[in-house]
C-alpha cells in the first residue's frame, strides 16, 4: 500500500459520492485549476473561494482547495489586472495550488448538502423532492429534498427551532405560521424552481434560499414558504467534506478554512 496522497485521490473519494455528471447543464463543477497527479500536500476546505483563501492555504502549506462553489462559473473572456477571479488565479498558480469544487453535483448527493440540511432541520425519512434523471443511481438524492417531522407542530415555532439551527440572522416568510405542520420540503442554496414540486408533493412547508418578492406571492394560499439563505443553508457541507476524505483516505487530516462567513450582511 502506498504511503502518498495525490490530488487525484482526493478528488476520486468526492467524485465516488457526487459524481461530476450529476451537475446541472449550467454549473462548473470539477477541477478549476491544478494538476491531479502532484502529490497532495494538505487540503483546505471552503464553501467559496476569494485570494484570501488561497492566502491560508499557502500558509497552512494545503496545495489543493476543496470548494462548494466554483469560483470561476462563466466563461471568462479578460482577466483584468486587480479583479476577483485573477487575483486567486495568479496566487493559485504561483503557489502551484489545486482548486477543486463540488457543486451541484454535491448537492444531489444523498450524503451532500440536502442530507446534512436535513439534520439541521430536524426532519427524517428523507426522501427526493422531484423525479430527477439521475434517481436510480446510488447515492443520488436530487436537488431538493422532502423530511418529516418527529411531531407535528406549529409552523412559527418551527422557524424558530429552524433560526436558532442555522444561526440565522432572520428569517423571511409567507403563510400562516399559526398552521400545524408535519412535511417540509426543502433546498440548500437557490431552490425557488421546486416550490410546485413541494406544493405537488403535499409539503406544509418550503425551504430555501434566494426567494424573490413574488416567490412568496404567487402560493402564500397553498403553502407556508421561507427564506432561510443562500450561504446560510449550504455552509454545513463543508464538515461533509471532511467526512468523505477522512473516511477513504484515513492517513490524511483536511483543513477548514477559518473565518469563513457570510459575505450578505444584515444592519
């Protein structure tokens, strides 16, 4: 047995979990930057990727970057001296870093973002939210998901065992919270396209990220739906991440990323 971890093991221990065709048509998922055969040095763990991450991992002596989001997402047509996405190219090549990201694949996963979301939402017998093209694979789960509660109970206090969960700042809502309900449907990130999947599946309420004005009303009548953030509902996946490698490459120790916070403040 070998004693040396490469990047390309790394990535294989995710990719068995989340594998890269499970991504939507419109992600970027996968390796940004890097080469897969270097041998790996450390590993840093982030939900996004700014300089100040490249920063750290130079510092912690990591030359791969596990990521939730893909820092570079649309095609790139200049790179402008000072902008974002140069700035952590530059630093990145110079210091022969690896960034890897695992996005919406990720999500799909049955042991990703929607299933560590779950917990935090204290539901049970999770199961798919849609009929995604992908449902009879292994592992797979889908982009949003369906809980049941242990008991049933009263929608505002709900929200606010959810707040207290999530550590949310607050907590944007449509509905009558007075309801008593028992069967959420929910999604980590920006999940608005399942609020008629939720509705179709008979959910009493809906979770997500990034709803718009008119998200909450077009079904304030049909069923109770909230705001729960972006940032706020995906920023559990990375001790997920820690799990997968940890688990099938048992002589390596990943890294958190320190600080990291939302970048959405609230006055």
């Amino acid at each position: 047995m070998r004693n040396r971890t490469y990047i390309q093991d790394i990535i294989f221990a995710i990719e068995e979990v989340a594998p890269l065709h499970w991504q939507e048509s419109y992600d970027n998922a996968g390796l940004i930057i890097g080469d897969v055969n270097k041998e790996c040095s450390g590993v840093l763990i982030c939900l996004d990727v700014f300089a100040s991450t490249v920063r750290q991992a130079v510092e912690k002596k990591c030359n791969l970057i596990i990521s939730h989001h893909p820092f570079i997402f649309h095609g790139i047509k200049k790179l402008e001296h000072g902008s974002q996405i140069t700035n952590i190219l530059t630093l990145a090549i110079k210091n022969d870093i690896a960034v890897y990201s695992a996005h919406t694949n990720m999500d799909s996963s049955l042991i990703g973002v929607n299933a560590v979301l779950g917990e935090k939402l204290f539901l049970g017998n999770i199961s798919p939210l849609d009929n995604e093209r992908y449902s009879s694979e292994t592992n797979f789960l889908g982009s949003g998901a369906v809980g049941v509660l242990e008991q049933e109970c009263r929608a505002e206090d709900y929200l606010q065992k959810v707040k207290k969960s999530l550590n949310l700042y607050s907590i944007r809502y449509a509905g009558n919270t007075e309801k008593k309900i028992k069967k959420v449907g929910y999604c980590g990130g920006s999940g608005s396209f399942l609020i008629d999947a939720a509705i179709q599946k008979g959910c009493d309420m809906f979770l997500t990220g990034d709803l718009k004005y008119h998200d909450f009303l077009s079904c304030e009548d049909k069923i109770i739906i909230a705001d729960i953030g972006h940032f706020e509902s995906e920023q559990f996946i990375k001790q997920r991440f820690f799990d997968i490698i940890s688990k099938k490459i048992c002589n390596f120790a990943p890294l958190y990323i320190t600080k990291e916070e939302n970048r959405v403040k609230f006055l």
